[in-house]
C-alpha cells in the first residue's frame, strides 16, 4: 500500500503517522464497469484509487445521464458523505479494471479527530473540487454546446508536440453526458470540427490540431 503515501491528503503528514494511517486501509481489485457507489445508498467508506479511472455521474428515472467528473489514479472518492453522514449524492463505475485501497467509515473519522494536516489537506482538496463544481455550473449555465464542448476538450487534452491530445476514447454519447446535451446535438459539432480541420479523432482518441473557436 506504499503508493498510498502519494496521494494529496498526507502531503502535510510525517511518515509515521501516514503509515498509522495506512493501517486502516485495505485494498480490493474491480473490473471494467463496475458498480462501486450508487446514488442515494449509506455512506461507509472513503476510497482512494490507486490504479485505473473510474467515473461520477447523475440519472434520472428514464435512465439520462450526465456526467458529474472523472477520477484517475492518485485521487480519491466517496469523503462527502462521510463528512455529512448523508446517503449518497451521486454514483460511481469504474471505466477501466481498478485497484481501489478502502477506507472505512469509523477509521476516517479518527483519522479526521487524529491528525490535523489529514483534515487540512482533504479540506484544501474538498475547496478545489467546490471550485471545479462552480466552473462546471458557468458552462451549463451560460455556455450554449460548441462552448461547453471546446472547454471540455480543452480540460481532457495534454500537449504533445505542436497539438493538443485528448489520451482516451470519448464516444459521442460520453461526450454528450460531460456537457448536458443530446447526441445528435453533439454528432454535428463533432462533424463540422473534424471538416474544419480542428480535430481528428482514431482509436487513441482525439488530436486538437489548432485553437478551436470561441464560437460555432
């Protein structure tokens, strides 16, 4: 469980007490498209990915979906409503094979009442996710589709070279439940970058090979 020690929530912690910590954590392995939290259910752990990507989302009774956010390796879940001691806000799969380390919900309080840079640290990680929560009501609230969609692209993709890639696969339908809006909606937008020769997209995912608009 070493590559625990990694993670943002024991930056401020000496070694001692990270491995104090580490004591409470135990370590499972999901596969693709695994069921791990579902909304509205009890909260009773805290859990930190330690391998693959798993992701946050919304439905309603007809089964629509949005996606809330993404979690990779190195980042963690599942705090709020342990802090709260509230059901669940939202759910979560896996998207790819998963090695989770789990924390349960007694051991996280005493790691909270314990160890005071534990507590300044997730508090430090639970403002930035606040912040990110903000931007991504702006986009829905003020931003039409291209614009959420060109931000969304922009947030995914990574330099490399003289283009800007986006490292895995988005479907049409993936990409249509990040931004709130429907498929064929985002199909012609995705059709008219790619005739424009913004973007091109194969099995590795989609290149950016220059600035996208600010407008369609």
């Amino acid at each position: 469980m070493l590559e625990l020690s990694n993670f943002d929530l024991f930056n401020y912690l000496e070694k001692g007490e990270i491995e104090n910590i580490l004591s409470h954590v135990h370590s499972r392995s999901f596969h693709k498209k695994t069921q791990i939290i579902t909304e509205s259910d009890d909260s009773h752990s805290l859990y930190f990915l330690l391998e693959g990507q798993v992701k946050v989302y919304l439905n309603d009774s007809t089964g629509k979906e949005i996606i809330i956010n993404t979690h990779k390796a190195g980042e963690f879940f599942g705090e709020l409503g342990l802090i709260k001691s509230i059901p669940r806000t939202a759910s979560v799969v896996t998207v790819t094979d998963c090695k989770i380390g789990i924390m349960q919900e007694l051991d996280f309080k005493h790691c909270l009442s314990s160890f005071p840079a534990f507590s300044i640290a997730l508090i430090e990680n639970l403002s930035t996710r606040l912040i990110d929560a903000t931007e991504t009501i702006r986009q829905l609230g003020l931003m039409d589709v291209y614009q959420r969609i060109a931000v969304t692209f922009l947030s995914l993709s990574v330099e490399k070279g003289d283009v800007r890639v986006i490292p895995e696969k988005l479907t049409q339908q993936n990409i249509a439940n990040r931004v709130g809006a429907s498929r064929e909606m985002v199909a012609r937008i995705l059709k008219d970058l790619r005739s424009g020769g913004y973007i091109t997209q194969d099995s590795d995912g989609i290149t950016i090979h220059k600035t996208l608009p600010h407008s369609w």
